[in-house]
C-alpha cells in the first residue's frame, strides 16, 4: 500500500494534528505515504463556485503530479477528495475542458490523463486494511468510552458520484471505532452538516449548525465525536468556545478527535506524538481515561 | 371436458377457479405455498367498506376446498408446459408436506408440541411460529406442514415429537417430492405479487429502525389474528403507537431505486390503515405523507373525505426525505417539506408505515419461459392488448388475471379472474 499523500491546505496551515497522527499511525499499518513535490491547493474551498476552469486546472494538476509519480492519491481531506473525484468525473465529460487544462499544464511539463486512483483515508482504513486488520493493531483498547462518529457530507456526497459511504447510512467510520474497543452506536444527526461552508457567507448559522449537532452529541451520552475531515475538525474542535458563546450555553464541551488520533492511542503511541495536545476542544480528561 | 389449470391460489385465483367449477368444469387449482388464501388471507380489512378481509375470503377459500370440480395442489409449482391450446400438458411438482393429507385433522397439536421456532413469513416475520405448523387459522386445507429446512429431524435426525403426540398418525417423514403430470385444456395464471423491499431506501431506514414497517407488516401488527392480537405495540419497545406517519409512493413513482409505476393502491390502503388506527384510538395522531391522492374506485374519494372529516387523519402533501430515530427514546422523526406551503419541517412519530409498491413474483421469469409468455420491463406478464384483450396472453389458451399483470386492487383482480375464467372455460368447450 503505496499512496500519494494529499495534505491540502487546511491541514497544512492549522490542522497538525491530524498530519501528525496519521504519519504516525498509517506506516505502523503498512502504508507507506509518499509526500508530493510542487501539490497545490485542490481548488475547492470557493474557486469552485467561481471559475470552473480554475477550480479544474488546480485539482487535475495534484492529480496530474500523482499520476507521474505513478501512485494513487490519498487525500486526507473530504473536500479535497471530493474535489479531484469531481475533476476525473467532469474531465471525462468534457475533453475539450481537459485539453485547456493540459495546454496549461505543459508548461511545467505535467500532463493530465485521468488515470489517477484517489483513495480516502475511510477506504483506506476500512477498505484495504479492514476493521480486523486494525484491531490486530490494537495493542491500547480504548475501553468504556461512547464516541460519536461523525463522516462529514463531503465522504458520502453526492451520491451518484464515487463517494467513500452510503449516502443515508454511513457505517465505514462505525466499524473502525468499533475495532479500537470503544463504543459506538447510530445517532439521528449522525449524517448533519458540520455547518463550515456557510462560515464565510454566515457565520452565526454555521456555530449554530455545529453547535446543534454537538448538544445532540452530548444528549445521547457520547464521550466525544471523532472524524476524519479536517473542515469539520476545525468547527467542532477549533470553534467550539465561539459556539459556546454563540449558544450562550458554558457547559456544551465535547471532545473531538481525528480518527487517527484515537487509532494511535490504541495502537500505543503517546499522546503527543498524535498532536493531541493541539486539539482545542477539552479531550485531556478523556484521553487520560483512555490512556491509563 | 378436460380440465382447467388455475396457477396462484390468491383471490383472483380463487375466484377463477370457483368460476370455472360453477361452470362444470373440472379445475386443477396450483399454490406454491401450504395454503390458499395469498395476501388477501393477511389483510386486516378491505376498503373502502372496512369489512374484515378473511371473513370474505376464508368463505370462498373453504367452497374451493369443498367443491367437488376443484382439485387443490398446494406446496406444488409449474415446472414444464407442452402442447398448445386445448391441449397442455403441464408438469406439476408437489413439494412434500411431511403430513398425510387424508389423515391431519388440523388439531395443531404437533405445533404445539413442536421444539423449534422458526420466523413466521405469514405474520411478515413480526413473530414465530414452529417448524411444524399450520400456516394461519383459516388455512385451506387446514393440515399441518413440516418445514424440512428448520425441522431437528430433517436437519439433525432427532425429536420426532410430532409424530410421537399427533393423534391422527398424519406425520409422514418419508414424503417425497411428487411429480404431477396434467393434461388440461387452457390455463389461467393468478401469481399475484410480492411487496417491494423498502432496505435499499436508507433515507427512510427500513431494516435499521425496528418501528419503521412496511404496510403488509402494518397489516399484521393491527390484525386482530395478528402477533400482537391487534394492538399498535410497536416493535421495537412494545410501547402502544399513538403517532403514527404513513409514507406514500415507497419505491414507486421514482427514477431513482425502486419503480416508475404507480403502486395503484397505496393511497387507498394507507387511508384505510390511517382509520384503522383511528378507529382503535381516536385520540392517536395520524399523518399520510403524499404526493398526490389517486383516489378514483367506487366511493373511494368518499371514503378519503371521510377519514379527514370524520376521522381526523391529517394528509400531508409532501414525499419525506428522511426518517431519523432517536437512540434513547426510539421515536421517528420525519423529516419532509410541505409542499402546500414550501417548508421544510419534521414531525416526531411513534411508527412510521412505509406504502410500499407491488412488484412481480420472482417466479413471473421461470413460469414465463414454461408457458412461452412475454414478461414487460418489470416482469409483469404481458397481456395480449391491455385495451382489447386484457386477459388474453400471446399463447392461445392461456389467461391472465389479477396482479400478474400489473398492480391492482382487490376488486379489479376479482372481476378479470371472471373474465379470465370465462375465456378459459370458452376454450375448454371449443375443444371438448
């Protein structure tokens, strides 16, 4: 298990913690992660909404870098895989969009074909190395502790498109929980947005939105929420004081962990090699209990 | 005159055959499962008149059974046809029973008696029954059957209570399968349907929430011969249903998974369903989620006027997106935009009942090919003009009727089992 690995700008400007724990976790499993020379941004966050030709251009680019170096692409982002699963879909489409983008891109002698596997993190956990797999692993249980899963809209939409789950009933992030020895079961807004995308455009909706969906968390008596997308880490974890002040409710804190975070917990590694100690939502408590 | 072969032991079927027999002719009546009856012989009431379903049936049930012209072979299915009309010979094979017939009484005690509990298929699998069992109250003909894939003796070579407590000395384990070889002169074919299976629709999480229920398990569950004696006790907590949402158009009328066609009845069978609940309790909550109300029988848009005036049923108009459970109460909420006005609202539910489609028997391919008929997109059969012929069939002597070709209700199967019978019995004397 070879892979490209896509970090995309969110990871790389503010969520260490997740680049850190999953370089930790995914070679003790045998996945080996090969780092892009020159990979830009994937052209999602806005570009997309603006320039179809731009947003095309920058995300057949990373894959055009992927495909000379002859891996597939793991992106640990669900925008970003989201953003080079649509590029392939709509450059098949539209030859004559995919030429524009190679004329471009040949002038740094890069070439788009579309033959670039892209791998999520969820498929590579879930699908390649399997619950069982990872439970081998296990070496720490994390035993006694309900976490929420929470996959993210981006993994699992749309869904007539390759996406990573089942659109309705999103079980993958389920079952890898589950082989740490934690608990885990269904809850109604599992599948909810985390609330991000409306940041720019409303900012008191978005915590709101996220806000909601962490008193749910809290109501059915999860522990904590974990994901592996970095676009909803950031409103769960990175705002959760804001959206305590925006719900003017002091008490709503829930701990929020990268996936990784809590596999490497269970697979041994100390907790600051997991960069633990930069999520900003209360996981110290938690991650004791975990520990000891 | 030679005989006639009714194929589907379901109302159109029954129906035919005692058409046929009333007419002198001699019939051979084929149901694959243990019993006649079909899905009429599960439905708590008919509409729009509310009369309980089995009382009207089970009466033509027992006049098949006790007509000297009709000759039931149950447990049986059509395997080979040859020859042409007024002259086919049909090859039958008669799954064995494990009871003698002539014997069985219908005591029940072998069921009573027997160890092993087995997923009741007649009860939409909302309880058990045992591996020797008597497939409903009202079965015809009521005698015993073994279900040799559950039975300690079939699988294991051990138990035989059965046979060591039943009176009669009906228990036969040395039963093989048989093979029936009939010459008849036209042939009628009654398959009915089978319900859709709503598990691929996870928006509405048939399959993960034990409260969300198809309607054919709606049926059972208000039943009084149900597995609750007709209490809403709903599955999952056994908590009494005092808000419940019927769910319209589940897997028809969509392009995306399930079907294009209009089920036909939902509307109907959900607004009777929505009075039964009414009915029990006048105080429950009643919601119908649709997308618009194809109510055009005789009396049925009286009967809809009814159940909102009258009864207080709410309709909504509106297909909802998605049912969602609450892991600590088990209550539903459904999630839906009212498009009478354009929002976007949920309400809470106790059991949600999804108006599933009526789609072909799976058996629709094989018997197909047997017979030499052409199946349509849906493997529905084909009639020979849906306008002109709608009981004919591109092979001369052979006659459709009821859901075989199609959704349809309970009246509509009746009245083409008439007619489909008549055609039958027109070609049995052309060839006399």
């Amino acid at each position: 298990m070879r892979y490209a690995l896509y970090l995309g700008c969110t990871i790389q400007s503010e969520q260490y913690g997740y680049e850190a724990s999953v370089r930790e976790t995914l070679p003790k499993l045998g996945v080996e992660l090969v780092d892009m020379k020159g990979a830009s941004c994937c052209g999602f966050p806005a570009l997309n909404s603006v320039s179809k030709l731009g947003w095309h251009y920058l995300s057949a680019r990373n894959l055009a870098i992927a495909e000379d170096m002859g891996l597939p692409l793991l992106p640990l982002c669900n925008g970003c895989h989201l953003s080079f699963v649509e590029t392939k879909h709509f450059l098949k489409e539209d030859p004559e969009l995919k030429n524009i983008i190679n004329m471009n891109l040949e002038k740094e002698g890069l070439h788009y074909e579309g033959s670039t596997r892209v791998v999520h993190l969820l498929e590579v956990l879930h699908d390649e190395i399997g619950a069982q797999g990872i439970g081998e692993k296990v070496v720490k249980p994390i035993g006694g502790v309900k976490l929420a899963a929470h996959p993210g809209c981006h993994a699992i939409r749309p869904s007539d498109l390759q996406r990573v789950d089942d659109a309705e009933d999103p079980q993958k992030l389920n079952s890898l929980i589950k082989a740490l020895g934690a608990e885990t079961f269904d809850y109604p807004e599992k599948i909810d947005c985390c609330g991000s995308q409306l940041a720019v455009a409303s900012g008191r909706t978005t915590l709101k939105i996220a806000g909601d969906k962490l008193k749910a968390v809290r109501s059915y008596g999860f522990d904590g929420l974990v994901t592996t997308c970095p676009f909803c880490f950031k409103m769960y974890d990175g705002r959760q004081r804001a959206i305590r002040g925006a719900l003017k409710d002091d008490t709503l804190e829930v701990p929020v962990f990268y996936y990784t975070q809590l596999l490497g917990l269970a697979m041994g590694s100390s907790p600051d090699r997991l960069g633990l100690q930069m999520n900003m939502s209360p996981v110290d408590g938690l991650v004791e209990r975990m520990t000891e | 005159m030679k005989p006639v072969m009714v194929i589907g032991g379901g109302v159109a079927g029954i129906q035919a055959a005692l058409d046929l027999a009333d007419r002198g002719l001699e019939v051979h009546l084929v149901e694959k499962t243990p019993s006649i009856g079909g899905v009429m012989a599960q439905l708590d009431k008919t509409l729009p008149t509310m009369d309980c379903s089995i009382c009207i049936l089970a009466p033509k049930m027992i006049e098949c059974f006790r007509h000297p012209n009709i000759t039931i072979h149950t447990q049986s299915q059509v395997k080979e046809v040859s020859g042409g009309t007024g002259n086919f010979d049909v090859k039958v094979l008669k799954e064995p029973r494990s009871v003698d017939e002539s014997k069985c009484t219908g005591c029940g005690i072998c069921s009573q008696k027997c160890p092993t509990k087995v997923i009741d298929g007649w009860q939409e699998g909302l309880t058990t029954r045992k591996a020797v069992y008597i497939m409903f109250p009202q079965a015809v003909p009521l005698t015993a059957t073994i279900d040799r894939e559950h039975c300690l003796y079939f699988q294991k070579g051990v138990c035989q209570v059965c046979s060591k407590v039943c009176p009669a000395g009906a228990i036969d384990y040395e039963q093989r399968p048989e093979e029936l070889n009939l010459n008849v002169s036209s042939i009628v074919v009654a398959t009915g349907f089978q319900e859709y299976d709503p598990t691929e629709l996870k928006e509405y999480g048939y399959g993960r929430f034990k409260d969300v229920l198809t309607a054919m398990e709606f049926e059972r569950l208000v039943c009084a011969s149900g597995p609750t004696g007709g209490h809403l006790n709903r599955p999952s907590d056994n908590k009494l249903a005092h808000r419940v949402a019927f769910v319209q158009c589940v897997g028809s009328r969509t392009h995306k998974k399930g079907y294009p066609f209009c089920s036909s009845v939902c509307c109907m069978y959900a607004t009777k369903e929505a009075v039964l609940i009414k009915e029990h309790d006048p105080t429950s909550e009643v919601n119908v989620f649709y997308m618009d109300l194809k109510v055009f029988g005789k009396g049925f848009q009286q009967f809809v006027n009814r159940a909102k005036s009258h009864y207080g049923v709410n309709y909504v108009r509106g297909r909802p997106g998605e049912i969602r459970m609450n892991p600590l109460t088990n209550d539903l909420t459904i999630w839906y935009e009212d498009t009478a006005n354009g929002d976007v609202s949920s309400m809470e539910a106790d059991l949600a009942v999804l108006c599933t489609t009526m789609i072909a028997r799976p058996e629709n391919v094989e018997l197909a090919k047997a017979l030499g008929l052409e199946l349509d997109e849906w493997d529905f059969f084909k009639s020979l003009n849906p306008l002109t012929n709608p009981v004919e069939t591109g092979m001369p002597g052979v006659f459709l009727c009821g859901c075989s070709h199609g959704p349809r209700d309970i009246p509509e199967s009746v009245a083409e089992a008439s007619g489909a019978a008549a055609c039958a019995a027109e070609v049995a004397r052309r060839f006399m």
